[in-house]
C-alpha cells in the first residue's frame, strides 16, 4: 500500500489534490484579509485636475475627515498609490499626462471620476479644449457625480468602491 | 624635476578626466502637474546644484475657454460657468462681472442688494484666504496649518451655505444684485461667527506667524522690491507687502464701498513672510467690515432689480474691477446690442502675479520653491481661466 | 462719492445721446459733460501728437480710451509712461471685428505710483489687418504685458515684432486649428 503511495505518478496526483483542496479552503479567508488590506488603505494620487480639487482638500479638513477611511493624500510618489481621483474637467492638454500617470501605478489600481465635468464633460462639453468625459482614456470603477460634489457624496463613493473592492477575487 | 613634471602631468590628466562643462551641470527638472507641490500647473527650471537658474511656466492645464464660451450664451447664463475658475471665491469673480453687466445695460441695482453683496464678498474672501493658508501650510510641512484653517473654513461655508443654498459655487450675483434675501437670524449668527474667528487669527499668529521654522524659512527669501512690483503689475497682496497700499475697494470704491471705513493693510518688507502676513491681516480687517456692513445694512427693501429675461442695452463697452483674494479682477465685456456679449474678457490677478514667478525663482535656492510659489497667491484654475 | 453718482448721471446721458451706433464709428460727447481731469490727460496727448495720429474714443470719468495706428504706438505709449505717469498695463486683449476686416488690440493701462491716476485706466487701441496682423510690441515700455501679448497671440493671431517669445502658451502643444478667439472659429455644436 505505501509502495503504492509513493509511487512518483501517484504521489504528484496527491500533492496536487491537496493543493487543490489548500486553495479552496485558503481562498476564502485570504481574499477577505487582503481585500480587508486594500480597502482601509487607499492611497490616492496627487494629482489636481481641475475645479473639484477644493472640495477634495475640503474633504481632508477636519469636518469631513476622509483620513479616518485610510485615505491620505500625502505621498509624493505615485508608485505607492493605488487610487486615482480625477477630480473635474480633463483638458486636451492635461490627458495625456493623466493617461501617463494611470499607466505609472501598479495593479490592482482604482479609479473615482468626481464631478460631473469628469463624467460627461459637465458644463464645459462645448469647450474646444476639454474632453467629453473621462472615461475615453481609464477605465472608470465609481463615478461621483455633482458640481462640486460635496465632501459627503465624494466618501459615499469611496465607500461604494470598497463595497466593489469587497467582491472582488484577488489576482 | 623629473617628479614635479610627472605630478603635474597626472593632475593635469586627472583634470581633464573630470572636467565639466556649463552644460553638464544643469539639471533640468519639470515641477510637473503631478506633483504635491505644484497644483495643476507645471513650471520648468533649471538646478545648477542647488541654485535656479531659469524658470519657465508652462500653464494651461486647467483652460477650458471661458472667454469664448462667454459669446455663445446670454448675460445672465454666462453667471454659472464664470465662477467656476475660482470656485471657493466665487462671489468676488461674478462680482465685477455684474458691475460690468449692469453699466452696459443700465440697470440699477438697489440698496439692500449692493449691502448683501458686499457681504458675501468679505465672506467669500475669508473662505478663500483660509483655504490659501492651509496649502501654504501643507506645502512648507505644517500640517496643523492645513488643519486648523480647513476647519475654520467650514464655518463660513455653513454661513454661506445658509445665505446662498450651495457650498462653494453660490451663483449668487447676478446683473442686478443678489438672487434672495438674508435668511431670519442670520446677522446674528454671522456677528457671533466673527467674533469667534478673531479668537482663533489670535492662536493662528501664534502657532504660525511666531513659529521660528516658518519665519525661517520666509524671512529674506524672494524679496520683491517696489520698483520691480510697480514694473512687473503684480496686484493683490504681493503689491500690497511690498510696500504699495493699494486696494480698489478704496482706490476706486464700488457700490457702497465709499461709506466703509477700513484701513489697507501693508507691509515693507517685499519677501515671502509679508507675503504671508498681508492676507492675513486682510483677515483682520475683513472682520471689522462684515460687522461695520451688517449695522449699517438697510433693514428691508428689494434686493434685485426687475429685469427682463434677456437684459441687453445699446453697444458699447465697460471695464470694471474689483478685489478679489488674489488681486484685481477686472472684465472688459463689449457689447453690440444683442443680449449675447461681443468679448469678454477676464483680467485676473493670478495670471498677472505669474510674471513674478520666474523673476524671483531665478538665483534663490531650490529650496525654498515652494515658500516663494505659493506666496505669490497663484491659483492655476483662474490662470488658466 | 460723487464721481459714482456722476458715472451713473453720465452713462444714462451718454446712452441716450449717442444712437445705435457699432464700435467702429465714435460716439459723440454732445449733451455730456466731459469730466475735466480726464479731458485734461487726453488734452496732453493730443497736443503732443497731432489730431489725425490720435483718435478720442470716448472719456468717461475714470475710463479713457483713444486709437492710433499700429506704427506710432511706441512713442505714444513711451510719452503716455513718461509724461502722465502710468506705469504697468493691467490686461491686453483683442476683439476680432470680421466686418471691418480688423482687429483691436486694446491696453489698459494704469498706475500704482501716482495718487490721483490710481482710479483711471487709459485704454490705449490699436486695429491691425485681419490678414495682415502685426505691431510693434510694448514690453520694453510696461513689462507687465509680456505674458498678456503672448496670449493674445496665441487666441487672435496678431503677431507682437520685437517679443521674444510668440508662442503657444495656454493651449496644448498638438493644437492644429486656427486662433480660437477669432469669429471664424465655431465652437462645437453652436
């Protein structure tokens, strides 16, 4: 019987079904802990693209202290950071830079349009230097839509996202 | 002889080996716009170790085109999409737009509705200062500085908020006066307001203004003398610490600004520190016309002028400015006639304290960038317009 | 204080004495009265330079506005510096004018230095060729212009000779259109 066991071909069919047995069993509780990881620590990017950036460093404030969901706003580099924020209008001159920057961050990364100007184009669609909304260039997770949207609305979204990242499998 | 020739000929070849040129010195670097701290902007300068040598601005990032978007709507639609270059000042850049409006098309405005406007501009102007503060903070690493004047400012937003119905853009003036009235209770809850903040400037002066790190860091550096304000036009503030007291609230008073009275705060010294100090003392004074305003406001009467829907008057032109946070905010709108302007064209304190960029980053350390840019009151939105 | 007052009086004279006229023709001061300090300031300029170089536009109290042709503007500017006293421009612009096949450059000019020159601005105009767009440029007299000429290049196409930079400023860099502040441009949709 234990010849038959350790016999090469049948003793790589056991590990491998315990492999598979570990995975399933793992899975479960390790994605809930990283995912647990990944949603009280979003760090977004520095990067202001226009007019709803006040009400983002409103949202910082100590009203609406968005600080207390992991979400600081403080780190210089954008290879540590995994959400990015794109707060009003995109402008033809400002795209590529912000295509430049989405491509820069590592996976698994996120992304909020806020304000309806990033959603749409909002009150600017018949500009001739702005884009009709953002999501012709990154793929967009939540959109926060008002003109600005208020601090409130804008951690509703964040919150819709960690709900997404929730429900997520991990890669 | 022999060995002074060699040791001669090795330091000459250990020369050459490590000779550098102007060129290999500079170093390029582009304060991009992202970066944390820089805003939506990008300047370009070049480092020869520590110090800058050439500074270019790059803006543009934010223009989305106003001025030709101003042609293709009428006086009054163009009131929404003007206040977004400055969003938390809004007040005080649909202001001078309505002045300008209400001089072309000949509309009077009535008493109650030049007091309320007046009002809400000292209000505005508080909730923009304290915001600049707070970045200022944050730029130099204080982040108690960032705390501290992003709470304040919430207060002043409830104020506003109960005036005006929004947060930041109120589209409260209109070409002839304010949308409504004051809400019941609101002067007393805006004197009690005020008397609160001037207890807090108190604590501000002292965790900040006194702080031996930040006058460190601001003293002396970027000074900016009288004659080079004078050429360059900057406006606002920067012309203000450099020793020229000039205000257009009382250069050339519009609507009731003529019965406030109020002192123009200035200071000498021309380098980053008055920079820094002069909107706050703008604070100050600030306070004591929100009170002077509310006890001499007419307690009743209209607040806007009957107008028809699409106001028009004959052609012609005006020019019109008033002060804002950052300067003077002048519109030159043309008309011909019709209810949609000919040009409109914005002036806007930022865009002309731009020019100060490159003349005082040039020669001071690399260092020291962000006290110098950021005290030179620049907002990239409003810039780029 | 009284020039408010007397602004106000002023524009209702003036809109009801001048007719529909457009902005090419002068309107003329007939039944108003031309504030004096003002009238005096274009007074100076005009007895300097002759009466066919400079056009008198219109004086209102506090805001003045003349036209000269596109050659002699340096010397009016440089006399207007030195001799009046102002000393930095507060905005330059354009107005494209596809009718008369012309469009103004227009700075307002005013002063920090001088008391009673604080509350004027002096719009001094200028109209060059539609096709043919080029001035001499003023920086060498008011610094304070150098960004705004840039950007009226960049809008309307009115090349500034003797600006070190005329370039692109705020628009992106793969702009490929015309200037967009001039009528021809439509804006999309409209």
């Amino acid at each position: 019987m234990i010849k038959d066991l350790v016999n090469p071909t049948n003793f790589n069919l056991l590990v491998g079904k315990l492999g598979d047995v570990l995975i399933r069993a793992l899975d479960l509780p390790l994605g809930y802990a990283i995912n647990w990881g990944r949603i009280w620590s979003l760090w977004p990017v520095h990067l202001e693209t226009a007019c709803c950036s006040v009400e983002f460093g409103a949202a910082s404030g100590p009203r609406y202290d968005v600080e207390r969901f992991g979400i600081i706003e403080a780190f210089g580099s954008l290879r540590q950071c995994d959400l990015i924020v794109v707060q009003g209008t995109v402008t033809r001159k400002m795209a590529p830079r912000l295509r430049m920057v989405y491509d820069q961050m590592p996976d698994p990364k996120y992304v909020i349009a806020m304000g309806a100007c990033a959603i749409t184009g909002g009150l600017y669609i018949d500009s001739y230097n702005v884009l009709p909304g953002v999501d012709g260039i990154i793929p967009v997770d939540v959109y926060v839509p008002g003109c600005p949207p208020r601090p409130e609305t804008l951690i509703q979204g964040c919150m819709l996202l960690q709900e997404k990242i929730k429900r997520s499998k991990i890669r | 002889m022999e060995k002074e020739q060699k040791f001669d000929e090795t330091i000459r070849m250990g020369l050459e080996i490590v000779k550098e040129t102007e060129e290999d010195r500079l170093m390029t670097l582009s304060v991009g716009p992202q970066h944390p701290g820089s805003g939506h902007f990008r300047f370009t300068i070049k480092v020869d170790g520590d110090y800058i040598v050439y500074c270019d601005p790059d803006p543009g990032y934010v223009h989305r085109g106003e001025e030709k978007m101003c042609e293709y709507r009428n006086f009054i639609q163009n009131i929404p999409h003007l206040e977004r270059p400055v969003i938390h000042d809004s007040t005080n850049i649909t202001y001078s737009y309505s002045l300008a409006v209400e001089e072309l098309a000949n509309i009077k405005v009535p008493l109650r509705g030049q007091y309320i406007r007046a009002l809400a501009s000292e209000l505005n102007r508080q909730v923009y200062t304290l915001y600049w503060l707070g970045i200022y903070g944050i730029f130099l690493g204080h982040s108690t500085m960032f705390m501290w004047p992003l709470g304040d400012r919430e207060l002043f937003i409830d104020l506003l908020e109960a005036l005006t119905g929004a947060r930041v853009t109120h589209a409260f003036n209109i070409p002839g006066g304010v949308r409504n009235d004051m809400p019941e209770g609101f002067e007393e809850r805006c004197l009690r307001q005020v008397a609160y903040f001037e207890k807090r400037l108190a604590e501000y002066e002292d965790i900040f203004y006194n702080n031996p790190l930040f006058r460190q860091r601001t003293e002396g550096v970027g000074i900016l003398t009288k004659e080079d304000a004078i050429k360059l036009g900057v406006t606002g503030s920067v012309l203000r610490a450099s020793g020229i007291p000039f205000d257009v609230r009382k250069a050339e008073p519009y609507d009731i600004y003529n019965e406030i009275d109020f002192k123009i705060q200035y200071m000498k010294s021309g380098d980053s520190y008055a920079r820094s100090m002069v909107p706050f003392l703008d604070m100050k004074e600030s306070c004591n016309i929100i009170r002077e305003l509310l006890d001499k406001m007419p307690k009743s009467g209209e607040v806007r002028a009957k107008l028809q829907p699409n106001p028009k008057g004959p052609a012609g032109e005006s020019y019109k400015r008033v002060e804002s946070g950052r300067g003077a905010l002048g519109y030159y709108i043309v008309s011909d006639g019709t209810p949609k302007p000919y040009r409109v064209k914005l002036s806007v304190g930022s865009f002309r304290n731009m020019l100060a960029l490159p003349f005082l980053l040039i020669g001071s350390k690399l260092a020291d960038m962000p006290s110098i840019y950021w005290s030179l009151n620049y907002w990239p939105v409003e810039a780029d317009r | 204080m009284d020039s408010d007052q007397s602004k106000t009086q002023n524009n209702s004279e003036q809109k009801k004495s001048s007719s529909d006229s457009t902005q090419t023709s002068i309107s003329k001061k007939t039944e108003s009265v031309t504030p004096e300090f003002e009238g005096s300031l274009i007074n100076q300029i005009v007895t300097r330079f002759s009466d066919k170089l400079v056009q008198v536009i219109y004086v209102r109290p506090g805001r003045t506005k003349i036209l000269v042709p596109p050659n002699e503007i340096v010397q009016v500017a440089s006399f207007i510096k030195d001799r009046l006293g102002f000393d930095h421009a507060e905005s330059v612009s354009g107005t494209d004018y596809p009718n008369d096949n012309q469009i103004e450059v227009i700075y307002h000019l005013s002063s920090y230095s001088d008391d009673k020159l604080s509350s004027q601005i002096l719009a001094l105009t200028t109209r060059v060729d539609r096709n043919e767009s080029r001035m001499p440029t003023l920086i060498n007299i008011f610094k304070s212009a150098e960004y705004h000429e840039r950007e009226t290049f960049e809008m309307l196409g009115v090349y500034f000779e003797g600006h070190p930079r005329n370039e692109r400023f705020l628009l992106p860099e793969d702009w490929a259109d015309i200037p967009p502040l001039r009528k021809e441009f439509r804006i999309k949709g409209r």
